[in-house]
C-alpha cells in the first residue's frame, strides 16, 4: 500500500540555522511528490513539487528513490518559515496520499 | 479573486440528520477532491473528480456520497452521519491532474453528537 511517512511531528530550530524536514514513502510505482505549507490562518498551498526541481522560498526537495524519501531542505532557516508542511504522493494518476505533518517552529 | 470556497465553514448536527458540505471553485478546474483530516492521520481522500460526471473513491469513501453535476461544485453528501465522522474537512481544486497544483479550501469543521 501507498504511504508517506513523515517521522517528526515537531521541529524547532534557531533562526539561520539549516532545517531539514524528513518525509518517507513507500510506493511501488514512480511517484509524483509534493511538499504542501500551511502558514498561521492560511489555506494550505503548494510550496514546490519534485517533478519541478525547482526552489521555493530558498526550499528545495530531492527525490532519492533508493531510500524512497523527499526531505525538504533549507539551508538558513527564517522565523517567518514557521509552519505546518505536509508531504503529499500522488498515485495511480488520480489519487494523493498526505502525511501527518511536521510543525516547523523557527526561534529567533 | 480566485479561490476555492466552502460552506459552512462550522458545523455541528446530530447522528443520523443528513448533511451536504459544498465545495466551489471558480477557477474552471477539471479535476476536484474532498479529505479529512484527523488528529495524527494527516490529510485522507474521500472522493475525486476528474471532470463532470466521472467520479471516484478516495481511501476513506465509507459514509460519503459526492456528485459533479457542474465543473465549479463538488458537495460532499453526509446521509446519515456518525460521531466517527467529526472531522475537519478539506475540499481541493487542480486545473489538470498528473501532475497539477491543488488548491486548497478553507476548512469546514463537522461535529457529529
């Protein structure tokens, strides 16, 4: 069966320091993955989906399919980054898949 | 503006009084999709729509009833709904899918006595 598997559901960390939020899947087919946020009173949104390779908010994610993990990287963390984010697979074309969530706490 | 609504955003009834939640989107996306979201579990599908008309089960269908009558509304029909269903639920819109961005509603809040 399809997971995401996200292992922390709190991280905190001091501003400028480097964040990485880890995010697992199990997926026996090729997988699309995203990283959605959502910010303090706001609707969840995308931040950046793999299939881009792009760089959002100085966030990036790398699919590594031989560990079948999407980690979402920031180098210098900022206080506005505070947030909820969610991994997200999407399987069988059609269909996603969300992980419990990791609540980003960036002190200053 | 561009958005994707639902109402009520708050909702509590009784076990057995049937419910509709409704979903709008006027961004004339194809694809549309309902999720709750619980306590520890993150966000589970319920049902998709991939266009007018053609609808699909999600993980989590059991209890649920959807229809897609038009491209901007999916309601999510509760006929007899159960304290196991107090949830809060998300209804989400994508131009395409494979793969597209969803947007996301604002939340609507069930209590189910």
């Amino acid at each position: 069966a399809q997971r995401v598997t996200q292992p922390e559901k709190l991280l905190s960390v001091f501003k400028g320091a480097p964040v990485e939020l880890k995010c697992n899947y199990s997926y026996s087919g090729s997988p699309e993955l995203f990283w959605y946020v959502q910010y303090s009173r706001q609707r969840l949104q995308l931040l950046l989906r793999h299939i881009s390779r792009e760089s959002i908010k100085g966030f990036t994610a790398d699919l590594n399919k031989g560990e079948t993990s999407f980690h979402l990287k920031k180098p210098f963390a900022q206080e506005e980054d505070s947030a909820m984010y969610y991994c997200a697979l999407q399987y069988n074309f059609n269909k996603f898949y969300f992980g419990s969530g990791t609540k980003l706490n960036v002190k200053p | 503006e561009a958005q994707v609504t639902q109402n009520p955003r708050y909702l509590i009834t009784v076990t057995g009084k049937k419910l509709t939640v409704t979903c709008s989107q006027n961004m004339n996306h194809e694809y549309m999709s309902w999720y709750r979201q619980d306590p520890g579990l993150g966000l589970r599908q319920i049902y998709y729509s991939m266009n007018v008309e053609v609808t699909d089960k999600g993980d989590v269908p059991e209890g649920y009833k959807v229809s897609r009558k038009e491209k901007r509304n999916f309601p999510l029909i509760l006929e007899s709904p159960s304290p196991n269903q107090t949830s809060l639920y998300f209804c989400a819109s994508s131009l395409r899918t494979s793969p597209d961005t969803q947007y996301f509603g604002p939340g609507t809040r069930l209590t189910v006595l």
